[in-house]
C-alpha cells in the first residue's frame, strides 16, 4: 500500500526550509491551506515557481471548501483538493491518484 518516511512541518516557513533539504526524496507533499506563518497557497505558488519542486505533486487537505479556493489552487498547480473531514479510505485514493498509481480499492 503506502509505504515510506513522513516529513513533517508546522508551517510554511518550515516546510519550505524542510524541502530545500530533502526535496530529492519528497514523491508527494500534503498541504494544508491553513498554516501560521505561510499560508498554504503560498506556499504552492513558491512551490511550483521553483524549478527544483514544480515537478512534485501537491494535494491540498485543507478545511477551506469554498469553491473558489479549490479552483485556484488547482490553477496553480495542486494536483488533488481533499477537504477535511475525509475518511482513511478516501486519502489513501487521493494519494495514489496523485502518485499516478490510480485509484485504491479498501479491501
């Protein structure tokens, strides 16, 4: 099923110092639009302005569920919008739709 390591970070400021770092082993970044510091859009935008993260899939899983919000977040790059609360069944399709691995069937 999934399997790996899990970085983690409590902002955007952070998550993007934790990329500079290890972005050559990040296949997948789950970002949330809320975020102290550096808002989630933002931090998607600096994302796929830089040449050395555009290629990484982003997923929002965020509580914003306005229409508006998801729209432009996938204009700018996010490749799924999982809005919160989801089930463990659900974020497992949406990772690995967003990995290219098609979708998961729970057993």
């Amino acid at each position: 099923m999934l399997d790996g390591e899990l970085l983690e970070a409590s902002d955007g400021i952070e998550a993007l110092d934790l990329l500079e770092e290890e972005y050559k082993r990040v296949d997948l970044i789950l970002l949330d639009w809320n975020m102290p510091r550096l808002d989630g859009m933002e931090v998607l935008k600096r994302l796929k302005a830089d040449r050395r993260f555009r290629s990484i899939p982003v997923m929002m899983v965020t509580t914003e569920s306005e229409r508006e919000n998801i729209v432009r977040a996938i204009q700018h790059g996010a490749v799924h919008y999982l809005v919160k609360p989801f089930t463990i069944e659900e974020l497992i399709k949406r990772i690995m739709e967003s990995l290219g691995k098609g979708g998961y069937e729970h057993d």
